[in-house]
C-alpha cells in the first residue's frame, strides 16, 4: 500500500513527533489541581507522527474529495454553484473575524452594519419586509419560520390551528421541521407534472390548518402556475404560507416570494448566494416575513438609530432565541460580499443563465433518457433513468459510471415521483463547455448501456473504491482504526 493511501493512525511511529505543547503558564500544580472524575484512566490513542507526515496525509485527503472547486457538481436540489473566493478572503479580514460576540456594540458598528444591509438586501429580493439571520442552516430556518407560524396563531387566540398542509414531493425536511416545532404534517398529493393538485388541496384547508409549505420551482424544477389562487385558498381559510428557500436561484431578479403571497420563507445563503456548504455545514438559514409577522422574528435585533449608528435590540413580542448570538457571521459575509459584487443589474442574471444552462442539457440529453414532464424546467430537471431500459442498467449504475469519466454524480432516486429519478442541476456559473463534455459523457453511458451493459454495472472501475457493497458498509460499518485492525 502507498502512503497516500495509509491511514494516519498507520504512518505512526513511536516517538516520532511533530509538535510539542508550550510550557504550562498557568502555574497549575500538576495532575492533583484537577479532579479526579474528569481525568482519563488510559492515555490517548493518537498517532505518532512528523509535521511532514501530518502535511502530506492532509493534502493528499483533500486531493481524494470531489469539490465544485475540481469539476462538475451536478447534485439537483442543492445548488452547488461556485464559490467565489473573493468572499473567502473579505470574510477572513481580521476587522470581522477576530471581533467577539461580547464586545460592545459601539466597537462592533460595521459588523451590524453588515448585518443590518445583508438583512434589507434579502428582504428586497424576497419581497418580504423584514429577515434575522439567526438561523444556522436551511433546516434551522424551517424550523424557526414554522415557530413565527404557530406563534402567529397562538398569540391570536387561534390555538387549534395546528396542522401544516406538506406535498407529497416536499424535501425531506419539511415535514421533519412541521413535527419538531409541534405541527401535524398533513399531505396534499401531486399532479403528474410535480405541482401541487389543487383540487386536492381544497377539501384540507379547515380552521384546523397553521399554513402550507412549498417550494417554487417545485421539487421537479417546474412552475407553481397555480400559486395565486393557492395563495388566495389559503389565505381565506385563515392559514399562512410558507416558502421553502432551497429552489430560490432560479427566481433571482425575475420572481418574488412575497409576490407570489408567501408569508414567511427561509433562504439557504449556502445555496443561493454562493457560500460554501456540504458535509455538515457551514450553513445559514435566514428567515423573512412579511409586515404582520414582523414583531415575532427571534431575538436579538440589529437595528439602525436615527444618528445613523447600529444597535442589539429585543423584542418582547418575539418567539424568542433560537441561536447563539447572531448565527454563523462569517457565512453572512460571504453572501453580502456576492450580493455586492453583483449588484442589481448582476443579480437578475441569475435566475435565467441558470434556467438556460439546466433547459440545454434537458433537451440535449431527453433522447436518450426517459424525460417523464415535457416543457420548460427552472433551475433543475428530473429524468426517470434510461430512455432504453431493456438492458437492465439503473439510474445507480449511470452515476456509478460518471465518475470514470470525472464527474460527480447528480442526486439520484430523488424526488419518488418517478422509479429511476436522476436530479440534474448545473447553476448559471458553469460554462458551456463544461455543460457539453458533462452532456457528451451521459451520452457516452448511454451508449455503453446499449452495446455493453456489463461494463456500466462493473463501473467504476478508475476510482480507489470500484463498487462497494453499500448495504454490508450500512448494516456493518468499520467506523475506527481499532475495529480495521481487528478485522485484518
């Protein structure tokens, strides 16, 4: 086995050392100043290794992950666009990133500053009067604009209004968010195109119902045409909508939530506005209402005083905290330095460049995989696998095939509308070059499917791991270098 390929834990030599700690300045008096409870019984497993070792395991990791910074991120319902990097190195100007969340607000102005601006900009592209940007992901987001929705309700005496009306397409965490903030998920079926079926929504809404979730473009990447009048039928039967902001950058300068009667919405900055996101985080879920829901956003505020100067405020009439401070700061900077580097005119190009970009492999790619909803799609597509299925190759076995040819695989099996759903979105900022050779390698799997099936189900087979028993990784995972050791 080649180094780059070992395990950190077995570069480790014994007595080979990389760094060493600094001298105690703290003048304890040894092991006995620390209680006995909170001391370990054995030493700590840790590798021993050189800097130069330690250098090496770490890059040649980052070179094994697949990124938007090294190729092609197809992942539909994601938005993985490229991340600038000039909003990396504003966001790690020491003026912002060394400030601490306890300094005085007097000595902290062009942090709030920041703030206060990111929050109108996102709340003129919304149509909404007003956003926090507490939240800390996409999800945290849901959660806190469902909890202004129950709280709107409760504080109007309106307490058995406690069911949120979710389509059957919704994302995963949609009805995940309704029940954690102690809503009942009630299901509304949809039309074959992927949009909400009206008429089914219809005998749902009761005096029982909070509001209804959506997103715009729908889970398939097609327009909600219907929007006004299911706004209209749920806004006379008392409840709120609420606008799921993950399929937000195909409506950039062209679409308003607050437009279209949305009340209450979340934006994933790591989405649209172009900050790195994946793996865990980091992530920003900011949250806008309209004006009758204001007073409810969670605490604390940045507001502006008449001097022109920036303040920390709370609100009795809020829901309260739903984060520490004022969320992930740093992931704010990014989206307000995009915003900026953009501008008005920039910004309205989004929605269109990646509309145009997903409709060109749509149509350069449907006579060769199954394309089940006709018409033009947004930002995203969805095909139900091969158009030829007759040699039994699967959606899984064409995304196992892409990455031999260097492209990461689009999401797959998503939305379940359809058997062999394969999710295709490629954002405004790829070029069309990079859209042909992507098109060319699909059409290339394709090929291969029909004259030599057996080489796309072996696939891949250029890769560190070729196919890998998923369910057995599942069932028996090997999550420690003690339990590999034991298994050799």
């Amino acid at each position: 086995m080649k180094e780059y390929d070992k395990l950190i834990f077995e570069l480790s030599r014994p007595g080979r050392k990389g760094y060493e700690l600094p001298a105690d300045r703290f003048e304890i008096d040894g092991l006995d100043a620390i209680p006995s409870e909170l001391l370990r019984r054995n030493e700590p497993e840790l590798p021993e290794v050189s800097e130069l070792d330690v250098v090496r395991h770490y890059t040649n990791l980052s070179n094994k992950n697949f990124g938007v910074d090294t190729g092609f991120y197809p992942l539909g319902s994601c938005t993985m666009k490229y991340n600038p990097k000039i909003n990396e190195e504003l966001a790690a100007m020491p003026e912002f990133a060394a400030l601490h969340p306890l300094q005085p607000a007097e000595t902290a102005q062009g942090a709030l500053e920041l703030y206060y601006n990111l929050q109108k900009a996102l709340a003129s592209l919304a149509g909404l009067e007003e956003f926090t940007l507490n939240p800390y992901a996409g999800a945290h987001g849901e959660l806190t604009g469902l909890m202004v929705m129950r709280q709107y309700h409760i504080s109007r005496g309106d307490t058995k209004r406690t069911k949120v009306i979710v389509p059957d397409t919704a994302h995963g965490t949609n009805p995940a968010s309704a029940m954690v903030s102690g809503l009942e998920v009630v299901e509304v079926k949809s039309k074959p195109n992927g949009s909400i079926d009206v008429e089914d929504l219809k005998p749902l809404l009761d005096d029982t119902v909070a509001g209804i979730m959506m997103t715009n473009p729908n889970t398939v990447g097609m327009f909600e045409t219907e929007i006004l009048e299911i706004a209209d039928l749920v806004h006379n039967a008392g409840g709120l909508l609420y606008y799921d902001g993950a399929n937000l950058n195909p409506m950039l300068g062209k679409v308003r939530p607050g437009d279209m009667g949305f009340d209450i919405m979340h934006i994933n900055l790591h989405k649209t506005f172009s900050t790195p996101h994946g793996g865990g985080g980091p992530g920003s879920g900011p949250v806008g209402v309209a004006k009758h829901l204001v007073d409810l956003l969670p605490n604390p505020r940045v507001r502006k005083a008449e001097d022109g100067s920036f303040y920390v405020d709370t609100d009795d009439k809020s829901l309260g905290n739903v984060s520490t401070f004022f969320g992930n700061f740093g992931v704010m900077m990014k989206a307000y330095a995009y915003i900026l580097s953009l501008g008005k005119e920039g910004i309205k190009n989004v929605g269109p460049m990646a509309t145009l970009n997903a409709n060109y492999i749509k149509e350069s790619l449907k006579d060769v995989y199954k394309l089940p909803i006709e018409g033009v799609c947004k930002h995203e597509f969805v095909f139900d696998g091969l158009a030829d299925k007759s040699t039994g190759v699967t959606t899984l076995n064409v995304a196992k095939r892409l990455l031999d040819f260097g492209f990461h695989a689009p999401t797959i099996y998503f939305p379940l509308l359809f058997h062999e759903s394969m999710m295709i979105e490629p954002t405004e900022t790829e070029s069309k070059e990079t859209l042909d050779e992507f098109i060319d390698a699909m059409r290339r799997v394709a090929k291969e499917a029909a004259e030599d099936p057996e080489t796309v189900k072996a696939a891949p087979v250029t890769t560190k791991i070729s196919h890998p028993d998923e369910t057995g990784a599942a069932k028996n995972p090997v999550l420690s270098y003690r339990t590999l050791k034991s298994q050799q």
